[in-house]
C-alpha cells in the first residue's frame, strides 16, 4: 500500500519568526541611533569651524582694509569692525574713485549651536580688542567672534574656546 504523505502548504511567518525578526531589527535601530546623533554632532561642528573661519577672515580682511587705508577711522579706534554687521552691510571704500562700497562676507553665518537667537549676529559672542583673552568681552569693536554655547565638542574643548 501505498503511504500518501500529507503535505501541508506553509503560507506566511511564524508568531516566533515574526518576534525575532522585530528583535532584530531594534537592536539594529539602538545600535544605529547614537551613531547618527553623533554623525549630526559632528555635521554641527563642521558647520561651527566654517563660519568661525569664514568670520575671522572677514575680520582680518577690514583690519587690512583700515590699514591701507581704504577704511576711515579715528585715532581712537583699533582698525577692527566697530559691530559684527557691518562686515556684510559694507563700508565705503574711500581710495575708489567711484563711490563703491567693500563687502566682507555675503551675510553672518549664524552659530550652529546657538539656542534661539534672535538674529545671526546675536548667535555669537564677541571678544573686543581691549579684552583679555581668557576673560573675552564685549567693547567698542570686534577683535574676534565665539560661540556662546556651553556644550563641549568631540575633542573635548568647549565650543567657546574654539
């Protein structure tokens, strides 16, 4: 006689396959979140050595500016911007023939890691020329711009003495 197997046609997933497939996929997502948040972190720094580069060249580039004399000023100013926006408002170039203003950046870069700043320039802190560079203030110019957040970077080294 002949013995007829019965085969039973299997559709779908297991309750315990399902179970495991959702267990792995969450430690996958544990595993993966804390390397995104700290490829953000990372992004945000990024972002932070930009600007202050790209800040501190404009700075520079006015101080070159006063000193040949394409910018006016007093006897009593250092040469340094006496506000962080007038580097992209601009400043009348004198040495021009033709009334032309010099423009030192397109716009301030905003501090990425300032906590709801009511505009780009109030985002940083600025350090005048008078200060001391471990007590950095504000004064009549600005010698140099930080960020005013309190975290600490990846280096170990607070964003404000970046």
């Amino acid at each position: 006689m002949r013995r007829y197997q019965a085969y039973f046609r299997e559709s779908g997933f297991t309750l315990i396959e399902l179970l495991v497939t959702v267990a792995i996929v969450a430690i996958l997502a544990s595993v993966a979140l804390p390397l995104s948040e700290l490829s953000r972190q990372r992004a945000k720094e990024q972002e932070l050595r930009q600007a202050l580069r790209e800040i501190r060249t404009a700075i520079d580039a006015y101080k070159q500016a006063v000193d040949e004399g394409r910018v006016i000023r007093s006897l009593d100013q250092s040469g340094y911007p006496p506000k962080l926006s007038l580097l992209a408002e601009g400043v009348t170039d004198v040495k021009s023939p033709v009334a032309r203003k010099l423009y030192f950046l397109r716009r301030i870069p905003m501090d990425p890691f300032a906590e709801n700043p009511a505009n780009a320039e109030s985002s940083w802190g600025k350090r005048s020329y008078d200060s001391p560079p471990d007590a950095p203030h504000e004064g009549r110019d600005v010698y140099d711009v930080y960020s005013l957040s309190t975290r600490t970077g990846l280096n170990g080294i607070p964003y404000r003495e970046w």
